[in-house]
C-alpha cells in the first residue's frame, strides 16, 4: 500500500474517521507524501549543488559592486530628472538657503530606526532558538543586510542570513524567513502611519483599509494549511525547478508560521511602527530644515509611509523613481510645499534612509571581513581572525 494511503488507513482506523475526514486526511497525507519525493528528487537533481552555487554567486564581492553601481546609476537618472524638471538653479537656491543641523538631525533618527529595527531581528533570532551570536557580531551581521536593501522590495537583505551562515556556521535556510517576517511587520507599521497619518484629511483612510485588508490576507496564507498541502502536491507533479523547490517552499512556510504566529508579531509589530515613525519623523524635521511649517507631523508621516509603500510594491531596485515620485507629488499637492522645496527635500529624505544605510551595510560588511576573513573569500566556514 503507498505510504499516502497506509497512513489514512491507520489514521481511520485509530480515530473512526468519517467519509469527509478522511478525504481531508488523505490530501494531507499525499502532501506530506509528497514533500519526502520531492526532498529526494532534489537531491538527486543537484539542487544542493545550484544552492551553494547560488550562495557563492550571492557572496561575490563584484557581484555586490556591479548591483551597487546599477542602483547608484539609476539613482543618479531618477535625481537628476528630477533636478532638470524643477530648474537646477531653483534646487540649488533651496539646498543653500537649508540648514544642515536638521539634515544631522534626520540622520541621527534613521540610525535609532536601524536600532530598533536590530532588536527585532534580535527577537526572531531568539525565536528560532538561535544562540551564542556576539551582539557586535549579530549587529553587524543585521547591518550588512542593507547592502542589497536596493533590492526591489528589500528582498535583498536575505544576504544577512548568508553572512551569518558563513561566518557563525548558522544555516541560511534557517534564518532567511526572518527577511519575510520583517516585511510582513514592516507593512503592518507603515499601515499604521497610514492610518495615523490619514486623519489629517479625507480620503486617507482609504488607503489604510486596502492596506490592512493585504495583512489579513497575508497572515490568513500563511496560516492556512490546505493551501501550502496543495501548493507542494502541484509542485510534486511538475518536473525539474518545480520540483527542487518543493522542499525549500515547505521549509519557509514551516518557519514564517513560527514568526507570525500571535505571541511573535506583537513586539516586532510595535517595534516596527516606532521605527518606520522616526524615518516619518525625519522627513518631517528636513522639511523644517527648508522653513515649512505648514506640513504637520501626522501629514509628514502619511506622505513618508504611503510613498515606500508604493515604492516597496513596484518591483524595481529601491523603488527609485516611484518612491520619489509618490513622495515629491504628496508634498507639492496636499502639503502645499512648493515644489522646488519639496523635491529638494524629497532627494535629502532618499540619501538620509536609502543611501545611508548602503553606506553602512558596506560599512559594517568590511568590518566583518576583516574579522572573518574566510567570509567572501570562497572558503565558507567559520574562521575568526586571531590576535596575537
């Protein structure tokens, strides 16, 4: 009898299953059925071979510069557009008569959303009972991520679990799904300025309900189980690339319902509004900096949360050029800035979230090889730097 029958046999044998009972059993049994297929043709298909490739490829040093230099060109593009439409003589005139303490200012409150942002990947760590990180190390680690945070959609920062895994032996499978558990707590925060933001006019409230409405359904997929049973069970029957990925798909619904349950997403969830408002909170401060105070805070964070929500749905790196777009329009036509002003203040909002934290994803990722230096070298493996 095949193992997917034999298990629905004993299951009705032990519990008097009814007619309907055991047809759901028996989907049940031929995912699970399915998914050790699928393990074992993906051994056999060298998916672990196109892993460690892929790892590699993922750890190159050129790979890294040649996707940095990419975004940077087009980032280059989507400002200087910018800057040509609006009159570079007009920019030029705003960002002199600016004062820069505020964009100190706007700066210093980015870096305590990347820290708050840090005891969350903290606390998923802990959740998946990963131990014996050094703060500094995990730190760091976190702050690597953002080299390919202008990846569309901030997909990306799975990097960080690469260099975790080269560097603490901590396999990456195991902490990817932290990345999606991030996101999904991310836009549950912006949603919330949304929804703080939009009291200050009508219609924003809009906006705040299709966003909420995305979560539920996000969070009702993951919950579920028929749909991941059927997903894997459609994927076993497939050949090749469908096939290898059964297993891993099966693997990351397992650990993004272990971070999305209940008990793990109120703190990150809290944490995450907190920290995306000091970025809202920045812009706001660099729009003092221009002298603009007929934007309020509230306004300031509606503008910030609805243009990355924008960016972050538009698959291109960064959301440049949607991001700005969004943002520089929200300003201009419901916050009555003048639009020299505005885009000024929309390019100095980008270098002081985006661009920054580029800087010290590179930042932290050379102090990291210097520690590790078998990290990025090919070698793999934990390999600390000794001191004498």
């Amino acid at each position: 009898m095949p193992r997917a029958d034999a298990g629905l046999a004993a299951d009705s044998e032990d519990r008097g299953a009814t007619p309907g009972s055991s047809f759901r059993a028996l989907r049940r049994a031929k995912a699970r059925d399915c998914w050790g297929r699928c393990a074992d043709r993906s051994a056999r298909d060298g998916g672990a071979v196109a892993a460690v490739a892929a790892l590699e490829e993922a750890l190159n040093p050129r790979t890294l510069v040649r996707r940095l230099l990419g975004a940077a060109l087009l980032g280059v593009v989507v400002y200087g557009a910018f800057v040509l439409y609006r009159g570079y003589q007009a920019i030029g005139e705003q960002l002199g008569a600016f004062r820069w303490g505020y964009f100190a200012a706007a700066l210093g409150l980015t870096f305590s959303n990347y820290l708050l942002r840090f005891l969350k990947w903290e606390f998923y760590l802990a959740r998946l009972d990963v131990q014996g990180i050094p703060k500094l190390d995990s730190f760091l680690t976190f702050l690597s991520g953002f080299v390919l945070t202008v990846t569309p959609g901030k997909v990306g920062e799975v990097f960080k679990s690469l260099v975790l895994s080269e560097t603490h032996n901590v396999p990456g499978a195991r902490t990817a799904p932290i990345v999606v558990a991030e996101r999904l707590t991310d836009l549950i925060g912006i949603i919330g300025l949304v929804i703080i933001g939009s009291l200050g006019f009508s219609g924003g409230l809009f906006w705040g309900g299709l966003g909420t409405l995305a979560v539920v359904a996000a969070l009702t997929l993951i919950a579920s189980q028929r749909i991941p049973d059927a997903i894997i069970a459609w994927m076993g029957a497939r050949h090749g690339a469908w096939v290898r990925l059964a297993p891993r798909v099966r693997a990351a619904w397992e650990s993004l319902r272990m971070l999305t349950s209940p008990g793990a997403l109120l703190v990150p969830t809290a944490l995450s509004l907190v920290s995306w408002s000091l970025e809202g909170l920045s812009l706001w401060v660099l729009l003092l900096g221009f002298g603009v105070t007929s934007t309020s805070l509230p306004m300031a964070m509606f503008f910030y949360a609805t243009s990355q929500l924008a960016g972050a749905l538009i698959p291109v790196p960064g959301g440049l050029g949607v991001t700005e777009g969004s943002l520089e329009q929200q300003l201009t036509h419901l916050g009555g800035v003048p639009a020299a002003t505005a885009t000024s203040a929309m390019i100095l909002i980008r270098i002081a979230t985006l661009w920054f934290a580029v800087v010290l994803g590179f930042v932290a990722l050379g102090l990291l090889r210097w520690k590790f230096p078998s990290l990025l070298s090919g070698e793999g493996g934990y390999r600390e730097r000794r001191h004498p």
